[in-house]
C-alpha cells in the first residue's frame, strides 16, 4: 500500500467477539481514519483520531493511537455479523493535504 | 457530510477504448482525490484533482493515461485512456470537506476491460 501495512490481513471470529485490528504507517500525521468497505462498495467513515489525541470511542468501536510507534489499533467489541467488511485505516499526511490507505483487514463474523 | 454520486457504476469496456467517470458532490468541498482499488487489494490514490487546474499525480500515474478535469468545486471527471485488462479495477472519488479533516467517498466505478 501506499502508506502502511494492516493485520491481520484477514480475520474471523464468532459473532459476540471482539474483533482487533492494527495499522501501521510511515511518516508524520495530522490525523488518522479507519473506513469500512462491504463487499467493494464505497467506503464508510468510521471514526477519526487526531495526532495529540491517543484514544477515542464510538459506540461499539474504540481505536488508539500511538504516534511513537506510528500504529494504530480499531476494536469493535460484541461483534455482529453485520460487521463482516473490509476494515481500511487512512493518514492525512503531515503538510500533504492527502489521504493514504493501509492495505486492510477482511472480517468475517459468523454467526 | 457530502454525498458524492459516481457515474457509471459499472462498465464492461473494450481494450484500447477510453471511459470518463464522472464524480458529483453535492456540497462544497476543499479537495476531490481519484483513487482505484484493483481486486481484492486496498484504495491506491491517483491523483489530486485542482479546480482550474492540472491535477497532481501519485508516483506510477501519469497524466496521459488518466487525464483529470475539475471545472468547479463541486464536479471532477477522470478518464481512462486506452484501456487493457489490467485497467479493470473500481475507481473511486472522494472529497475533502469543509471542515478539513473527513473524506467522503462515492461508491465508486466498476470498470471491467475485456
């Protein structure tokens, strides 16, 4: 990808689970997002965490980040089998206006 | 939130044959961004698209083969140019809102070249 790497590349568990996924990236942020994407449609913004922030929630979601480490982890807790996507995170590079996709997580909750 | 509208959704189109997407938001945005993702793979970005202007292109994408208009704020078409099989991905607009930091994406083109 053009920014960074995400793992697992493919995840599945049973519905009621958590599910985690991690994202790595290469350079400086001002912020990072994680979308979701159902079957190649477009993609849904999930919930956006800026570079001074280190965690954030949002309903069944919580992602972290640490800048130290330039990665950043998304947890949806109580897993449903709606939730079965692709799970991308996006950086808005530091001084470059644009947005850069991670290579992606592949769910799938069973129900 | 912007709703971006992409047209055509899907395409079966010809080697050596040209397609134009067109990309619609229907409020005002910062930035419009092009970005195609082939199958099974992530979203890679194309290009920038400048109002009035020539877009600014990612490493590996050249002008000539995906030439990119933005007239007004709100509209971006992108083309692809003598299209072959390895073409065949979906290709995806997105843009930037007011407040700056969201982007929005259209549900994106699906382009098969046979």
């Amino acid at each position: 990808s053009q920014q960074g790497e995400e793992d697992p590349q493919a995840l599945s568990i049973q519905e009621g689970e958590n599910a985690t996924m991690n994202c790595s990236y290469k350079t400086s942020i001002n912020n990072l997002q994680w979308y979701r994407q159902n079957s190649g449609r477009g993609l849904v913004h999930l919930i956006l965490i800026r570079s001074n922030e280190r965690e954030k929630h949002s309903g069944r979601l919580r992602v972290t980040l640490d800048t130290s480490k330039k990665s950043s982890s998304l947890l949806i807790t109580a897993s449903r089998a709606a939730d079965t996507a692709s799970y991308f995170c996006a950086t808005d590079r530091y001084n470059f206006n644009k947005f850069y996709f991670g290579s992606g997580t592949k769910l799938n909750v069973k129900p | 939130s912007a709703v971006i509208s992409q047209k055509p959704s899907r395409d079966i189109c010809q080697r050596g044959t040209s397609l134009t997407i067109q990309c619609q938001v229907d409020s005002q945005v910062t930035m419009m961004f092009w970005y195609r993702q082939q199958p099974g793979q992530s979203l890679t970005l194309i290009a920038t698209a400048n109002q009035g202007s020539e877009a600014t292109y990612e490493s590996g994408f050249v002008i000539d083969k995906f030439p990119i208009s933005r007239p007004n704020l709100t509209f971006s078409t992108l083309t692809v140019s003598n299209m072959s099989p390895e073409d065949s991905s979906i290709y995806l607009c997105s843009a930037r809102g007011t407040s700056g930091n969201t982007i929005y994406f259209g549900e994106g083109s699906w382009l098969t070249v046979v």
